[in-house]
C-alpha cells in the first residue's frame, strides 16, 4: 500500500484525490474512521461514503470490510483507446447519416410531386367547368 498525504488544511478535493482516497481506503483494509482520521488528521462524517456512492463505487455493508476494486470511473471525462472511435466507425456514422438525409429527401420529393400533380388537376377542372384560360400560353408574342 502506498501512502499518500491529503491536504488537510483545505476540504475541497479534486475528483482525482477523491479517487485516489476511495482507492486507497478500499485497498488498506481500514475502517473508514482509522483511515480518515490517517490521511487527514480529522474526524470522517461520512465523507467518503457520500464520495463512493456519487462516484458510482460499491458501498461495503456496515460492520464488514469489503475489500472493492474498480477499475472505470464510472463519471470520468477521459477517453480510453477504446472510447475513441475509429475512421471506419466514424465513416459508417456519417454514410448511415447521409442515407437518413437522402431517404428524407426523396420523401419530400414524392411529396412535391403529388402536389404538382394535385395543382395542375385542380387547374384542369376549373379550366373545364369554368370554361376559363387559367395556364399561360407560352407561344404568344407579348
């Protein structure tokens, strides 16, 4: 175990110090109180449980000490090697993207095309019933 001084003179930690305590309280084999009262000098008020609960770590039960290794953080902002998507990855996202944005295009399209359809149909009932030019000639001389 090694042994790591925590500031005491201060009572905001880094969520890396947080960690790192949670760690190292988890790998000592004390009890929360012993541990605290080493590495700081002060008296725990359910500090680190409150830590290990918001950080996502599993609380040992009451009275037993539970010896819990986590590897992730479960909050943190890093990204491993596995986290960071490769050009493949990314290049399938944006084809899969793409295809999205054609199919709605085409869709509007259709649409579109069914309206014209709809308008110039409209336009030849009026035209019939009203017995009205409505469409422009377009072989006149102005």
């Amino acid at each position: 175990m090694k042994s790591m001084t925590y500031l005491t003179t201060r009572n905001i930690y880094t969520d890396e110090e947080k960690h790192s305590m949670i760690k190292d309280y988890l790998s000592s084999g004390l009890s929360k109180k012993e541990f605290w009262e080493k590495h700081t000098g002060k008296t725990e008020h359910g500090l680190l449980i409150k830590w290990m609960r918001d950080f996502g770590y599993r609380v040992p039960n009451r009275g037993k000490i539970v010896n819990i290794v986590s590897n992730s953080y479960p909050m943190s902002k890093k990204h491993s090697k596995k986290d960071i998507p490769t050009t493949t990855e990314v290049e399938t996202f944006e084809t899969l993207q793409l295809k999205k944005r054609i199919g709605e295009l085409e869709k509007q399209l259709k649409e579109a095309e069914l309206k014209a359809i709809a308008f110039s149909t409209m336009v030849d009932i009026a035209e019939k019933e009203f017995k009205i030019p409505i469409r422009k000639k377009f072989n006149t001389k102005p």
